[in-house]
C-alpha cells in the first residue's frame, strides 16, 4: 500500500529526532546498559530499534547469532511494540481519508476495520518470519555495514533488504523475510471486500512491501551516522559554557 510507504518515512523522522539524544552507541536492540535505569530516551530507542529490526548500532562484523530465547523475546517484544501500533493507527488514518477500500464505510466502523486490517497484515507477516526464521536458523536484524562511502553502503543496504544471517554468519536469501512479507499481502485477502481481494491485489501489496523494505534499508544504513552526527552539533554549546 503507498500508505505504508508513507508511515515508514515518518517513523524515519522520529529517528533523526530520537537517535541524537543518546549519548553511547546502543548494543543489540537494546540502547542502555549496566546498572543505570533505563530512561525515557532509551525506552525510545529501544522501541525504535526493536521495530525497525536493527540490531541496534552494531556492524556486520560483529554479528553473533541469536539463541532461540532471544529470537522469542524480540519476537513478542516486536508484537507489543506501541510503535507498531501507532503505525497501523497513522496507515488507517490515511486509508480512511482516501476512502480505501470503498466498500469499507466512513466514520468510526470503518476506521476500526481499516485500523484492524493493518494491523492483521503486520501481525501475521511478523509471526510467519518469525517461525520460518525459527525453523531456518535466519536472522533478519539489520546489521550496518562497516563500509566507506555512498555506494558501497547503499550497495550492502539493499541486498540487506532480501538476505538473511545464518548462524555461522553467512547471507543467502531470506525465506523467511519473503514468506513473512507474502503472508501478511496474501493472508490479507480474506477478509478484504472485493475491490481488493484479487491475487493480482495481493502481488502488488507484496510488490510495494519489499520495494518499501529496500528504500528503507538505506535509512537504516545511514541513519546511525545522522543521529551523530546531529548529536555532536548539539554538544558543542555545553562544552563552551560547561566551566569558568
């Protein structure tokens, strides 16, 4: 859906305002550690990172595979995640505005049906990757590449979009990732009304889901250098005045 587009680069914006706030390069999907108590900021980042799917800001290098505890948590972590569901919110919003699908009626009926489609969608496209995930040992966490310059990283990103980790750290192509994305577009079709409950509706829904992935792939790529970047703009006036 061109919806889901939209929100994914609004979610982008509330990264470059969130991500220069840290202090410290978040591990995993988790922005804080040690003993300190996790504060507004870091639940933020966590959020984000944990819908995103980024292992936070770690490098291809220094990936470790997931043990099947952790795979869960993240899982259930992602199925709760007030991100998700203030995303379908946003999507329904604008599905609503633009009468989509027609035989879904205006007013607050319609907004729940299009609000609980979303999120069905998302649901059952985050659950199928996760047990196809489960089953074939892949790992779909976005990883930065490490790399210098544009074209090398924007190269990394978008073959990241469509490949997968294996447990020994190898990359082939994500059943998973395109399973999960072709359940949620197909799936969906049952319970959609007829103006789009076609396969032909279903393939283009999928269609626009992985070219959606693979733009934002190179957001995820580069955002971590934003957020510093950022970041240490916004230092430089405590340090001029921290001390006489």
């Amino acid at each position: 859906m061109p919806s889901t587009m939209i929100t994914k680069w609004a979610f982008c914006l509330c990264a470059l305002i969130l991500l220069p706030a840290t202090e410290s390069p978040a591990q995993d999907q988790t922005p804080y550690s040690g003993t300190r108590q996790p504060g507004p900021i870091d639940r933020g980042l966590e959020y984000l990172f944990n819908y995103l799917n980024m292992a936070g800001t770690k490098k291809a290098a220094e990936f470790q595979p997931l043990t099947q505890q952790e795979r869960t948590h993240i899982y259930f972590k992602t199925m709760v995640n007030p991100l998700g569901y203030a995303k379908a919110a946003f999507s329904a919003g604008i599905d609503q505005w633009n009468d989509k699908p027609e035989e879904w009626e205006q007013g607050a009926s319609g907004y729940g049906k299009r609000y609980a489609n979303i999120l069905g969608q998302y649901s059952i496209q985050r659950t199928a990757t996760y047990g196809l995930g489960s089953f074939l040992h892949e790992d779909n966490r976005y990883f930065n590449s490490g790399k210098k310059g544009f074209w090398p990283r924007t190269g990394y990103a978008l073959c990241s979009s469509v490949l997968a980790r294996h447990d020994d750290g190898s990359r082939a192509i994500s059943i998973s990732q395109l399973g999960g994305v072709a359940a949620g577009a197909f799936v969906a079709r049952l319970w959609l009304p007829p103006s789009q409950n076609s396969a032909k509706d279903g393939a283009v829904s999928f269609g626009l889901t992985m070219a959606s992935n693979a733009g934002f792939s190179i957001v995820k790529e580069f955002l971590p250098d934003i957020g510093k970047a950022i970041g240490k703009k916004n230092k430089k006036p405590s340090l001029e005045t921290g001390s006489f």
